[in-house]
C-alpha cells in the first residue's frame, strides 16, 4: 500500500483510536487501528478492519425510515443508497458506493457510518497525547494495531518515530504478513512486538485466513535474529474448529523452541464483532461457533505452562 498525503502532510488511513487499553502493550495505552490486512481471516473480529479504503456501514436498526427521513437518498450521487419499500428503510448498493462520506454526514440518526478517515502524523500524536499524564505514571504509551500496520509501511514508522522522540513507549500488533523491508522499517522502532501465529499448516492457513503462512514464520525467525533485545510476544487465537486441538499448540511450541526470548500467549476466539459483518453487508463465515469454554482454554494454557517449564529445564 502506497504512502497517503492529506493537506500535503503524510497521511495514514485509521478506523479507531482506542484509550486506556491494559492489554496491548506496558502500562496505560492508546491503541491506533490502521484501516487495510493482507489477511481474510474467517474469525475476524474487526472485518471494518480489512478493505483498504474508507467504507459505509450501515446499521438499520438507528434507521429512522424513509417515511420520516430522505436525507441521505438526497445526497448520494451515486445512487448507491436506495429505498426499500418492504422495509421503509434505506439499503446500499455496494457496489455503487465510492466511500465518499456524504450520506454518512447528514445521518441524524448515526445509522450511516464511515470507517476509516486520512490522518496526519501530528493529527494522531494529538489524540494519543491527550492521556500522557497516564503514560508517566504507568510506563504506557502508543500501540499501532490494525487492520495489519504493516500495509501502511512509511507512515506506521514515522509515526512510531516521531511518538519515540516525545518520549512515548511504543507496540506493534502485527501477523508478520509483509516483505521484510517493511516489517525492519516499522518494527526497528517498536519497543514491544506482538505477534500472531496463528497455525503451522500452510494449506490450513491459507483456507482459514486466504494466505500461506510461509513468510509470517519466516518474518518471525527474521525478526528475532535481527532485534534479539526486542521484547516479543508470539500470540495465537485459539479458534474452534481450526486450531484448538493440544496437537495444533504444540506444534506452535516446537516451533518456537527455535526462538530465543520469546513469550507465547493463548487469545479465547470471541464474537463480540458479528455483527459489524451485517452492517457491512457481509456474511459471518463461522456463525454458530461457540468460544472455547473456560475449561478448555485452562487445558490448553497447562500444556503451554508444562512445555515451557520443560524448555527452561
């Protein structure tokens, strides 16, 4: 993805600046969410996360009706918003909307929504500031998440950079999908790298997230031999169905026994963001999926404790 200008300033596209978050990262910290992935993952909990561009969401249940409100039939040119009569409420034509915004600016009712917006490095830096006399307290500062950060290569460096020199601790949150040049370029200026390793089965991978896993694991052996002081988090998404098997983490374990330094950490699957597929006009692929239960998730971080405790001795 090529560097964005806005107002003749470096820009980056984000959908979400997110506060006071404890698990990303040291202390207190804002978590910045840059809009594009390389990656379809079927369990994604941020699908407004994927495309590239700016894009309308449309939740029907604030739609006042068109019987009461026209506002944003009157307003798109593109006849991409139009009225179902079985409803009384507006639809979108998808492949008519050019992202544009307008109809998402004059909703009263916020039904429309636009995610993802270009903004300027010192635009960001605003924002992140706003919360610095918790970052002083706590050791916390900005981490970069996404969407993958590592699409917007130019911009996620100069703005960890730039937070570096106002004294802000930084993270990544990255799946390592990326040319190394990229991953050296934004992760050199991390100062804690969290990294999803999702399964070793290359063809497992590819159906579940659309990509090889080939060069993440090559990204993280990469990493860890360039920046053996970085603190690294390896983080795996326990999906039912796909790999929450004791068989499926301990081949993750062995491979990571070939990488000095680094912490492994089990995320439960959740499905707190299904419904933002419907507001995009998107199908849920793994609906009816139930999270792992609590017993499961205790068994299977056991087994990490258990393998870990082995690999120190």
């Amino acid at each position: 993805m090529a560097d964005s200008y806005f107002a003749g300033e470096q820009a980056g596209l984000i959908f979400n600046i997110q506060h006071f978050s404890v698990h990303d990262g040291p202390g207190i910290r804002t978590i910045v969410f840059l809009k594009g992935c390389p990656l379809k993952c079927r369990w994604c909990a941020n699908p407004e996360s994927q495309s590239a561009q700016p894009e309308l969401a449309f939740n029907e249940n604030k739609c006042i009706g068109t019987s009461e409100c026209r506002l944003c039939l009157s307003v798109c040119g593109h006849d991409a918003i139009q009225e179902d009569p079985e409803t009384q409420k507006v639809r979108i034509e998808r492949s008519r909307c050019t992202g544009c915004g307008e109809c998402a600016a004059v909703c009263p009712s916020k039904a429309l929504e636009i995610f993802g917006k270009y903004m300027s490095i010192a635009a960001v830096l605003k924002v992140v500031e706003e919360d610095s006399p918790f970052y002083a307290r706590s050791g916390g500062g900005l981490t970069l998440s996404g969407g993958e950060p590592l699409l917007q290569a130019g911009f996620a460096a100069a703005l960890l950079k730039e937070a570096r020199s106002r004294g802000l601790t930084t993270a990544v949150e990255t799946c390592g999908y990326a040319d190394w040049e990229s991953v050296e370029q934004v992760l050199s200026r991390a100062d804690t790298v969290f990294y999803d390793l999702k399964c070793m089965d290359p063809n497992k991978h590819k159906r579940y997230t659309g990509v090889s896993n080939a060069r993440i694991l090559q990204n993280l052996k990469q990493l860890a031999a360039h920046f053996p002081g970085r603190e690294l988090i390896v983080r795996t998404p326990v999906i039912p169905g796909f790999n929450d098997s004791p068989e499926d983490i301990l081949t993750i374990l062995d491979f990571l026994k070939g990488i000095p330094g680094v912490r492994y950490e089990l995320l439960p699957y959740h499905r707190f963001g299904e419904s933002k597929y419907r507001y995009l006009g998107r199908e849920y692929l793994l609906k009816g999926v139930q999270p792992p239960s609590k017993e499961q998730m205790n068994s299977l971080k056991e087994l990490v404790q258990s393998f870990m405790n082995t690999r120190l001795s």
